[in-house]
C-alpha cells in the first residue's frame, strides 16, 4: 500500500509544491491540439507520455533541490463524463484511462528516487469549462457525477483526490459527499474572479463554510487556483477560522480575468518573480499554506521564483 494512502504529510508544516499550468504548456510551448483543454489522452500513446513524462521533471527537480514535499497530478482534469464523452470516450476507456494516469505518476514517484516525499493525487475537474457556472448542479446530482471517477481513483494507488476549478460550492459539497462515500481524502480548490468572488457570486469564505456545513467539514483542506494573488489577496486579510482552511494555492501568471484569458491567442506569463513575491506575503500572514503550486501561464520557472521567495 502506498506510504502516503491513509495520511496527507502536507498537512504538517513541510512545505510542498505541486507543477505549474500543465494544459498551457502543452498549448503554448509545446504547439499541441488539446481538444476540450483535455491532457489526459496523452496517457494513451507513448509520444504523449514520453511529453508528459518530460514535461514533470522539473518539478521533481526543484522538490529535491528545495528539500519540498511534491504532490503529483494526474492530467486527469477533463476526465469525467461530459468532456469525456466529447472527446469520444465511453464509460469504461475513461475508468481506464483515469487508472492509467495513476499508474503513469506511480511511475513518476518510482524514477524519482523521492518516494517518501511524493503525494500521487488524482485531479479532478468541473462538469464545467472552469470559468462559468453554466448548468449548476445540485449537491446530489454533483455526487452522483462525479462518483465514478473517484471511485476509479480509489480503486487505484492515489493517495487523494482534488477537485480543481470548481465555480459554485453545490459541486464542491457534492464532490465532497462522493469522496467521503468511496473513504477518499479530498481536497477542494475553487477559483475566482477579479473580484474575488467565485464565478456564482459566492464569497471564497461563503463557499467553503456551506462545503463544511453539508459535508461534516469532510475536505482535507482547501485550496484556491486559475487566479491571480491580486484577485484574491484582499479576502484572505483577516483570521476568520475558515481560512485556517485554505492550505494551497496555485495562482495564474497573468493578471488578467477569466474571459481575457480566455480569448487570449497569446500565452502571458506574467512577472514570475512578482508571482513569488505576492505567494510571501500570504505565507507571511498565513503560515498554514503549505502547498504552493501554479496554474494558466505558469511553468517550473514561476514555481522556481515562489520556491526562492517563500523557501
């Protein structure tokens, strides 16, 4: 069984880091097609692996360099039913395909001579495109949909599960409710707008006290990601006990919102040691944040910038 199965070491005071924007550097450096954004058809053909086996090492290194724990993904965000079944996959290729993108960072966390300090996590994405609500669930309906790709998480060596980019905290509790049914730990990431606020208008203190409340405050933590320190910073200023439970963050490079970005042709990556600075200041005030990783726009150079500025 996996050291790390029953235990987050992340939730101890060792810092960890987790990569940068995988899908955008795919699209922007490598000059791939990832219809949907969708990473996890990589895992399919030994071309894609080899990438993406490439495209994780730097992590690696800078864990080891840094003496930082490392929480590995699986590319594994578009890998539920609705992107699934647009990019043509059934039921039963994307349970495989979500077991081979663990056994593929199994392999990772084997190679890297590091085992005791990396976290294998299955990553999972909104039935959303992450920016907008769209058609929200219910926390039921959120359960239920979700439940089959974390029960092939559970049925496989991941250590966790996180659900990344989530818009409304009804999904959220519902991922949280399907976690807690397969005995999964779960980690909660939510994103926000310029503003600060989720893309449904909640409040990031709002959504993460509804989650607790429904769920028996089952997440293991939570995180906020695909937003920039400036859109955020200002809501977590004070020492309410909901942001004891913010653990992570995996900022964007850019400062731009969500609708810029998404109509970008260009990849902005931003100002990696600004980035940096901005993660200081919150550890400064926040010394639970131990899980520091990146998102759109970032690469081992951002995560290299916050490990010298925080580390």
């Amino acid at each position: 069984m996996p050291r790390f199965r029953h235990a987050l070491p992340q939730l101890a005071a060792r810092p960890f880091l987790t990569d940068g924007g995988l899908e955008t550097t795919l699209v922007f450096d490598e000059k791939l097609e990832l219809p949907c954004f969708a990473a996890f058809p990589l895992i399919m053909s030994p071309r894609g692996r080899a990438l993406l086996w490439r495209c994780y090492q730097p992590y690696i290194a800078l864990a080891a360099r840094y003496d930082a724990g490392l929480i590995l993904d699986t590319p594994t965000w578009r890998a539920n039913p609705d992107w699934g079944a647009a990019l043509g996959y059934s039921g039963d290729q994307l349970r495989a395909a979500n077991g081979d993108a663990v056994d593929f960072i199994a392999a990772l966390r084997e190679a890297s001579g590091r085992a005791d300090a990396i976290v294998l996590n299955g990553v999972i994405g909104p039935r959303g495109d992450g920016y907008k609500v769209g058609d929200a669930m219910s926390a039921k309906d959120a359960a239920g949909y979700h439940a089959p790709q974390i029960k092939a998480f559970s049925d496989s060596e991941t250590d966790m599960v996180s659900a990344v980019t989530l818009t409304y905290a009804q999904e959220a509790i519902g991922v949280a409710l399907a976690a807690r049914e397969a005995a999964m730990p779960i980690v909660i990431s939510f994103t926000v707008e310029t503003d600060g606020h989720l893309p449904s208008g909640e409040s990031i203190a709002g959504a993460i006290e509804a989650t607790d409340d429904a769920t028996g405050a089952y997440p293991a933590y939570y995180m906020i990601n695909c937003a920039h320190p400036l859109h955020f910073e200002g809501q977590l200023m004070g020492d309410e006990p909901w942001m004891g439970r913010v653990r992570g963050i995996r900022a964007n490079a850019s400062t731009r919102s969500h609708a810029e970005l998404d109509a970008a042709t260009e990849l902005d990556i931003g100002d990696p040691r600004a980035l940096g600075a901005h993660y200081a200041g919150l550890r400064r005030r926040h010394p639970h944040l131990t899980v520091l990783g990146g998102c759109c726009g970032t690469d081992h150079r951002h995560i290299a910038a916050i490990c010298e500025a925080c580390l």
